[in-house]
C-alpha cells in the first residue's frame, strides 16, 4: 500500500480509506470462503444420516440445512445473518456465536503466549547479535533463526514432545485440558504447543530485527550522532536503533498473525488441545460451511487488524508518512 | 597542504555500508572465500538431493516404496540392502525417502513456478499501471492474502479427493498473492527509475517497457524468493501429507513417513527423525541458497 496522492491530507482521511479497504478485504474472504466450499462437490447430508438413509430422507435434510437453494441465496442470509451479528448454526444445530467462544479463548490464549514469549526472546538476542555483527552472538543467533525458519513445526513438535514429554517428563504429551483449571494448568499445558508454534515465529522476528538492527547501526546519521555524544555502545543500540528498529519488528508481527491459524490448527490437533485450530480441521472434514466461515472470519479479522494496526502505528510513530511526504 | 583523498572514503550518507579501510589482503580473500562457500555450498546440497531422488532410481533398483516384507520389518540403518533400514512393516525407508522427496521436489517447483507466472503478472501489472487497477488488482491480493489457504487446501483435497494435482493448486494460493505483492512493489520501484521514464518518453509501447525493461529487473528479487518459498512450500506440502490431505497413502511422503513414524517415535526416533532430517536439510539449503543469491544481486 502507497500513500502516494495523500501528500497533504490530514491523518483521519487515511485511517477512512485503510478502514474501507478492510471492510471490503473482509467482505471479499468471506465471499471466497463461501464459494470454495460450495463449490466443492459434498454430500453433507448424506453423510450426516449415514449409509442407510433414503434419498427422500436426504432430500427433506437438505431442505431444512437449507442446502437446496441456489449459493447466492445461501451467502444472502448468511451476510444478512452476520449484520444482524449472528453467524448462524453448526450442522449438529448448535450456534456458531457460542461455538466460537467456547473454542476461540483456549488458542487465543495459546498464541499469545507464544506470540510474547517469542518476541521476547527475539529481541534479547537481536540485540546482543547486533552489538558485534559476525561475532559469536550473530553467528549463534542466524543459525538458530535459520533453523527455526527451516524446521516443520509438526516435526519440531514431535521432537520436543519426546524430549520434554516423555524422556524428561516435564510437561503433558497432551494438552486437552487447557481451557480448564488455574495458571499452573495453564503454563503445564501450553508451554510445548507454545514452543512449537514460538519457534518459527521467534526466527523470523529474530532475523528481520538483527538484519534492522545492524543497518541501523551502520548507516544512520542519527547513530553517529550518538556516538559522537560519548554515548555507551548499548546505550546507543538499545535507546536509539532498537527504538527505530521497532517499526520493521510491528510491520512483521502485523503481517504474520494471519498465517498464525494454520500452524494452530495443525499443532493444536497434534496436541489434542480443544482450540478453534482443532475445530477448523473437524468442521472442514464435516463440510461444516457455517462454522467454517466463523473461524475463517474471525482470523481474517485479526489479519486485517493487524496489518491495519501496523499501518496506523507507523503513521502515529513517523510523521513523515502521516503527512503524505515522499516514502516508499 | 595537498591531502591526497583517498578514492575509497568517500562518505555518502545513507549508502551502503562502507569497507574500513584497514582490511588486509588475508581479510579480503577470505571474505571472497566465505562468500563463494555460503553460495556453492547450499546449491550443492539440493543439487545432490535432487539428484538422489530424481537420479538414484533410474541407476539403482530400490525396493518399492510402497511394498515391503514383513519378515524384514524394523531392520535398523545399514542393514544389507536397506540403506536407512525398514519401517515396521518392512518397506524401505531409503525408497521412501527418494519417492517421497520427488514428490516434494516436484509440489514445490510447481507451486513456485505457478506463484511467479501469476503473481508477476497480476504484481507487474497493478505497480506498472497504477490507477484503479491497481486498487482493484491489490484488494484482489489482500484478499487471497487474509484468506487462511490452509482451509482451502484442506477444503480442496477434502472435496475433490487427495491427490499430487490438487495439492499443487491448493499450495497455489498461498504463493501467487505473496509473489504478486512482491512483483508489485518492485515494479512500483523501477516504474520511477530515469532509464524507465527515459524508455516511455522516447515512445517504446508499455508491453515493451515491462518486457525490457521492469521484468528483467524485478527477476532476481522474486526468483531468490522463489527458492525461500519453495522451501516455505515443501514444509506445507508436508503438513498436509501428515494431516492426511496429501498424497494419498500408499504413496511415499515425507509428511506421512513422519505422521506414520509418531507413535514409535519414543522407542524408535528414527522412523521420525529420518524424514524430518531430509526435511530441514532440504528446507535449510534452499533458504541459505536464496539468502545468497540476493545478498549477491542486492535484492530485497
């Protein structure tokens, strides 16, 4: 996205125009949801009532799903559904509103921890990286960070499972209690799904902060500036590139929460953990379109929100884009 | 007093980062060295994978990847005739590797091949235009971006079965919107460079332009994120074969050897540690032979 043509345009007409473009980007995922699942051939009926059902009893099912009408009639009530904030029912007739909030806190909860715990880590080591490029540190840091980009998580789940499972026993192989009980529960639980989906989360903020870091230090006036003042060396990384460096680390974390779901799905089912990832797997094998649509919903939300934050943070942070002036 | 300047030092601020001028002639050659070894290295080792996979079978008779003798069950690496030994129900677990791995090598030429011919052009022609096309053709990406390709892949291979096919088209869509934000943002680059001004003014037509002028430049940025993301799709690939939504079983994959492998793994890693290993090998190279690759053409 360009803020070319905006020079000059006060900060509120840019967030309007950001905040239209999500609601169409919105609008446009939930179409496609839509349309990719009906488009693929299923028998959801059919399966429901099992092999011994007559195709009178599947025809009157389909009625009452609703899954004899045309796809644009279907998509009609939903979208109208979902103004109105109701996203329907599952096909065991539940409401998807309370199916989602039951669900959706267990792998919030997950991907937060993670999520901080990654970044934590990340700029710790960024910045002890940063203080001597090629030194031990850097050298320690882009190996571990190109290994965390390159391992699978399902097989780096698995390994560590073995490892801090059930060589050390450390933590539960299985984690279908989170949701339930107290913090301690909690950190027992999660720590090893967190651990899987942190590792790649943590090598890419990793890379991408200690890449910004040391152009920062190399080549911004501002830099020289504070070295100039007599400053001490990490005084000068942590209170002045660190702070610019930020920028780069927010844009990065904004774009990644979206394909966070994927990974969640995939290692909350290897985890047995009762998330929304979990449930997404289930309802698309149940061809559960409404149900698909909720979490698929949802994580566009927080994709959209997270660019959209990203991009109004830079604006908040760096006049020069708020005002429109030459930035690519 | 005549200082005679130095020809290296000249200081431009915001340039790239400039030498000190205090490195020896040890230093440089080594630089050189260690730069050749960060690019050969990694394109030797795919080099040798690809051919493991694509080549060894056409030399050596490998026992099927799908069929193996029960009697021979559980043999460990070395085992006479069983390079990697044999999985519990005896079948090779080298064959295993080798199909499986053409399968990979294969998913991810294509995904890659299909995210730089679509994503460049939709990318190429948002940033050359401008315009509302541009809007429209980025909304288009936003879209397919924000949308979780995870559930179309499953989706796909749910409805229209598992295959090697479907998979390709599924991974699809998690590559052609990155490739297209990244052709677009390039072009959008090179669109304002005075040789592209100078090529529109002197009236060479637009195809012409992007023909000669912004495609060949944009190339070496896309290609060498081609080879990162061809490493991001063998790593997706296998997520769904361990998932199940892959290539159908009995058919080797790397994913399914490791979903296979799970339940032994605490007595016998080795089921799931010899898949992984090929996986982060291959996934390691292709990254480092990209990260090469533009440290060398300075793309970004």
């Amino acid at each position: 996205m360009t803020t070319r043509g905006l020079a000059g345009s006060p900060a509120w007409k840019l967030v309007g125009r950001r905040l239209v473009a999500a609601v169409i980007v919105l609008w446009g995922v939930t179409f496609l949801t839509y349309a990719v699942m009906s488009a693929l051939p299923n028998d959801t009926a059919a399966g429901l009532l099992g092999l011994k059902a007559s195709p009178a009893q599947i025809a009157a099912l389909n009625r009452r799903l609703g899954l004899n009408q045309p796809f644009w009639v279907r998509y009609w009530h939903w979208f109208v559904n979902l103004l109105h904030g109701n996203l329907g029912t599952t096909l065991e007739g539940q409401s998807v509103n309370h199916e989602l909030a039951t669900y959706l806190p267990v792998t919030m909860e997950l991907l937060a921890y993670a999520l901080v715990v990654s970044l934590v880590l990340a700029v710790g080591l960024a910045v002890l990286a940063a203080r001597k490029p090629n030194g031990a540190a850097d050298r320690f840091s882009l190996a571990l960070s190109m290994l965390g980009l390159s391992a699978a998580p399902y097989a780096f789940a698995i390994f560590i499972i073995v490892v801090f499972g059930v060589q050390l026993g450390w933590f539960p192989v299985q984690s279908n209690a989170l949701g339930t009980g107290g913090v301690g529960t909690f950190f027992r639980e999660a720590t090893l799904p967190a651990a899987s989906l942190g590792f790649g989360l943590f090598a890419i903020y990793a890379r991408v902060l200690r890449g910004d870091l040391v152009e920062q230090m190399q080549r911004e006036d501002y830099i020289t500036t504070a070295r100039a003042k007599g400053l001490a060396p990490w005084r000068v990384l942590v209170r002045h590139a660190l702070r610019n460096s930020m920028f780069t680390l927010i844009t990065v974390v904004g774009l990644n929460l979206g394909a966070l779901i994927g990974a969640a799905a995939i290692i909350e089912t290897l985890f047995s953990a009762p998330g929304i990832g979990q449930e997404l797997l289930n309802s698309i094998s149940n061809h559960d379109v409404p149900m698909v649509e909720g979490i698929v919903l949802v994580f566009a939300i927080i994709t959209v929100a997270g660019n959209l934050l990203a991009d109004l943070l830079y604006a908040v942070l760096d006049p020069r884009i708020r005002y429109g002036s030459s930035s690519s | 007093m005549a200082v005679p300047a130095p020809d290296t030092a000249v200081l431009v601020p915001g340039g790239p980062p400039l030498p000190s001028l205090l490195v020896s002639d040890r230093q440089v050659r080594m630089q050189r060295i260690w730069r050749a070894v960060k690019l050969w290295v990694p394109l030797g080792v795919v080099l040798f994978l690809l051919a493991m996979c694509f080549l060894l079978p056409l030399v050596v008779t490998l026992p099927s990847p799908t069929n193996g003798d029960i009697l021979a069950a559980s043999l460990p690496p070395l085992s006479p005739g069983h390079l990697l030994g044999t999985d519990t129900v005896g079948v090779d677990e080298l064959s295993q590797v080798v199909y499986g791995g053409q399968v990979s090598f294969e998913v991810a030429a294509a995904v890659t091949a299909i995210g730089i011919a679509v994503g460049g052009v939709i990318g190429v022609t948002a940033g050359y235009l401008g315009g509302w096309i541009d809007a429209v053709l980025s909304r288009v990406l936003d879209v397919l971006i924000a949308f979780p390709a995870l559930v179309l892949a499953l989706a796909v291979s749910q409805g229209l079965g598992p295959s090697e096919i479907h998979v390709i088209w599924a991974l699809s869509f998690f590559g052609v919107p990155v490739f297209g934000r990244i052709a677009r943002a390039n072009t959008l680059v090179i669109r304002e460079l005075p040789f592209v001004t100078a090529a529109r003014l002197s009236g060479t037509p637009g195809w012409r332009v992007v023909a000669r002028h912004v495609v060949p430049n944009i190339l070496p940025g896309v290609v060498s994120f081609g080879l990162l993301g061809a490493g991001l799709t063998i790593i997706l690939e296998g997520a769904l074969d361990y998932l199940g939504y892959g290539i159908p079983p009995p058919e080797a994959s790397w994913g399914s050897m490791i979903a296979s492998g799970q339940q032994y793994m605490s007595a016998e890693p080795r089921y799931v540690l010899i898949p992984s290993i090929f996986l982060v090998v291959v996934v390691v190279a292709l990254n480092m032979f990209g990260d090469a690759l533009r440290e060398r053409w300075g793309a970004q």
